[in-house]
C-alpha cells in the first residue's frame, strides 16, 4: 500500500512540474501569439498531462512530451516568422 501511496505522490509532482515548465515553455511563442492562444493551449496541454497520468505510465507522459516539444518547436518558429 505504500508503495502505491509514493507512486501516486510522484505522478502528482511529475504533473505539477509538467504544467509549470510547459508554462514556462510558452514564452517561445510571440506575445501577441501567447495573449490569443496561450491560456487555450495550457489547457489542452493540462489535459491531455492528465490523461497520459491516468495510464499510471512514465512512457506515456515522456511521449507526450516528445510530441509536445516537437510541435512547440515547429510552431514557435512558423509564429515568429509570422509576425
């Protein structure tokens, strides 16, 4: 039962951290970028941060942050050249 109990404490650290740093992560993307979309996509983000911890796996969370980087990466560039 206990070791449960730490599983559960550390997946709730590794959402926290998760949604803190992809906070951070969003200063990549230009102000008026951040201002339009930035609460919508912490959300999204936050959401689908939930969904890879209800698989109780370190996999899924890792995956979804290789995909989130990629995307952000891509999309950060595309919006500065934009502006």
């Amino acid at each position: 039962m206990a070791r449960s109990s730490w599983k559960l404490r550390g997946m709730r650290r590794a959402f926290a951290l998760s949604v803190w740093l992809y906070g951070l992560l969003l200063y990549a993307y230009p102000k008026t970028f951040r201002q339009t979309y930035g609460e919508r996509i912490a959300r999204v983000f936050r959401d689908n941060c939930r969904a890879a911890m209800q698989q109780r796996s370190v996999l899924s969370l890792i995956f979804l942050w290789l995909q989130t980087l990629s995307d952000l990466v891509c999309t950060a560039c595309l919006e500065h050249w934009h502006v």
